[in-house]
C-alpha cells in the first residue's frame, strides 16, 4: 500500500521530502524541526510510516477548510531556535530570540525602509523615508522629527521630551507607550503584558463571523474589546466608498467605541479627562471638544452628508451600514479620530489637517467638514 503525497498540503518541502525520502537539496531560508533529507532511501511510503505521517500532518499542515487571518509559510514570521547556520537570518530583527518563536517584533514586521505601506499583505505603520500614502492610522514617520506630531512608541523613538509618561488628559504611566501589551493600545493590556505576549494568537484568528470584540483577535484592528469593520487595504486608496467603518455611541461609557479605547489614557474620568462628562461637559457649550456624541442634525452640521476621509464620523451599527459614502446627521457619531490620526501625522498634535497653519497654508481646514458654515 503506498500513499500519494502530491494529494496533500504541506507547509513547505522539507517536510514532504522528511515523508517521502527524497533528495530534495533543500536550501530553506531557516532551520525548521524536521533534519534536512540528503539520502534517497525509498519512493513509496511503507504502510507501517502512516500512522507517523498522520501525526506529522497534524503538526505542520494546515487545513484545506481552515481560515486564518495571516496565511503562508510558518516560518514566515516563526523561527525554531533564532539560528541559521550559527547566526541569525537578515531578515530576522537583532534583539531577540522573541516571544512565540517570532523572528521579529511589532515595530519590525511592520516598518520599512521603503516608502511603501502595504507589503505583502502587511500594513507599514512606520517608514524611514517619507511614506508614498499613509494608511488610516497615519505613520510615524512624522514623529521621529518631531515629538508633537505622534505617539512617542517604544522601538521607534525615546519618550515625549515636554509630556515625557503622561498622556494629556491622562494619569502617568510607569513606563513608556508599547505597541501592545500592559503599556500598549493594541491587545490584551493586563498587568505583565508585553507587545507579543498582548497579541499572542490573534494574528491567527478566524474573524469572517465578524469583529465582535470578544477577543483580542475578534477586535478591530486587535484592539480589545473594541468593535468595527476593518477595510481591507487600510485606506491606502483614499476614496470614501471603501474605508474603515468605526464604532460610536452618543454616551461616554459604552466600552466598544473607539474614543473609550482613547479615553483610557486620556481620560474616562477626571475633571482633566478627555472622554467623560465631568472634562467635556454634557451640552453645549462644552468644555472640551465632544466626542462619541451624534453630529447634529440641525444648522451648519445638517450639510455634512458626504463621507470625507479628513474628518471621519463613526456609525451606531458599523456592520449594517447602506451607503459608506454617506453621512447622516443625527444618527453618525463624532469621535477622537474624526480629527487625529492614531499613530502619528504630518501636522501638530496628530491632527489629519495642518489646523496650526491653516488660513494661511490655503489648505484643507477639516473643522469645515463638520462646521459648514465657518469656512
């Protein structure tokens, strides 16, 4: 009895080759658990090396009905041992071995030296050469120049020079701002977390039933506990018919929204905070800018009708949106990113439009998105 290896999936063809017995002059890029094969001993697989078989299908392949956010070679982002010939790989980063078996961390899977932000697949958050279009989070590239235009993140750059651990409208941190992690905003952030450990499995999350928060892989964009739908080139295209679809409420407390994940370093409580009614005010006049409150639908704010990428809103139900290039006053919500980037931005304060030096710059003033009739 023999057995046709040419039916079955494999992860790559050291292991077909560790099966089969042939002679394959693997030159892989790392070393994988299974001894590389130089001997032909035998063509056909005995019927005893079945059961042998199965078990290593049941290690190392993946299933055909199988669903997975990140697809590929395992040893695209995995090494066995952080060693390649008595060195490591160049395209691994220099500070490990990491956690989970990673050949590199956060800020090195997601960088470049390049000035493209998609790379097979993978959204760039951080180019060392100006970024030929940021995705919908900006890039740090701005804020290594410049500590007002970004989040000053671990790996990328030191802490703030003027805020140094304290987030405005926040409490001091004991360390500096991570990617993920305890000090992070992406992941699990429980106590003793770090960037991988705060992320661990999520990449590998079947999310097709839809982002429902009740995961770090069922978060938008692995943000806990948060909910929205993710568009699937990061915005790069910039056009208002495909775009990320956030999540709001018209309260502070509703823990989903993307402004609560902002609120919990810069203010769910506090008279100073930046998301709560004691530090914004419950009507207008407010004391700080609004947000997770509904775009009115009366006066100037009634003629914001048409999606605009500069000044975004959120949605009550992000899943069931009609028309995405649309925007209903009354019903669509205000939040932290309607007017800041995440990440970092070309302009002051991570805003998505150069307000400092707006009238005089004649650019685009995204408070007009929203106040019509102040342009």
């Amino acid at each position: 009895m023999t057995l046709n290896l040419n039916t079955i999936k494999f992860i790559d063809a050291g292991t077909k080759a560790f099966i089969s017995g042939y002679d394959t002059n693997i030159s892989d890029t790392e070393e994988t658990g299974l001894n590389k094969c130089s001997t032909i001993r035998h063509r056909l697989l005995p019927l005893y090396l079945i059961p042998c078989l199965l078990f290593t299908l049941a290690l190392f392949s993946v299933p055909s009905t199988a669903v997975s956010s990140v697809t590929g070679d395992c040893s695209n982002c995995h090494t066995m041992h952080y060693s390649q010939n008595g060195t490591q790989s160049s395209g691994w980063g220099g500070s490990g071995p990491y956690d989970a078996l990673l050949t590199n961390d956060c800020v090195g899977c997601h960088s470049s030296t390049t000035a493209v932000t998609i790379i097979n697949n993978t959204p760039i958050i951080y180019n060392t050469t100006s970024p030929t279009s940021i995705l919908a989070g900006g890039n740090f590239y701005y804020a290594i120049a410049d500590d007002s235009t970004g989040h000053n993140v671990s790996g990328i750059k030191a802490q703030d020079s003027t805020l140094g651990l304290t987030p405005p409208g926040g409490s001091a941190m004991s360390s500096q701002l991570t990617c993920a992690g305890e000090f992070g905003c992406h992941g699990d952030r429980s106590t003793g977390n770090n960037n991988i450990v705060g992320v661990t499995g999520a990449h590998h999350t079947d999310d097709s039933g839809g982002i429902t928060g009740g995961t770090v892989g069922l978060s938008y964009r692995f943000l806990n506990g948060i909910t929205g739908k993710e568009d699937t080139d990061w915005e790069q295209d910039n056009i208002n018919t495909s775009h990320n679809e956030y999540q709001g409420a018209t309260n502070f407390s509703t823990v989903s929204t993307i402004s609560y994940l902002c609120g919990q370093c810069h203010g769910n409580s506090g008279s100073g905070g930046f998301h709560n009614s004691l530090g914004v005010g419950s009507a207008s006049p407010w004391l700080r800018h609004p947000t997770d409150i509904a775009l009115k639908s009366t006066g100037e704010y009634a003629n914001y009708t048409t999606y605009s990428l500069v000044a975004p809103v959120a949605r009550p139900d992000p899943d069931n949106v009609i028309n995405t290039a649309a925007v209903t006053p009354g019903t669509d919500i205000v939040i932290c990113i309607s007017c800041h980037r995440s990440h970092a931005s070309p302009y002051y304060k991570l805003l998505r439009w150069d307000f400092k030096g707006w009238p005089g710059n004649a650019a685009t003033n995204g408070c007009n998105v929203c106040h019509t009739s102040k342009n």
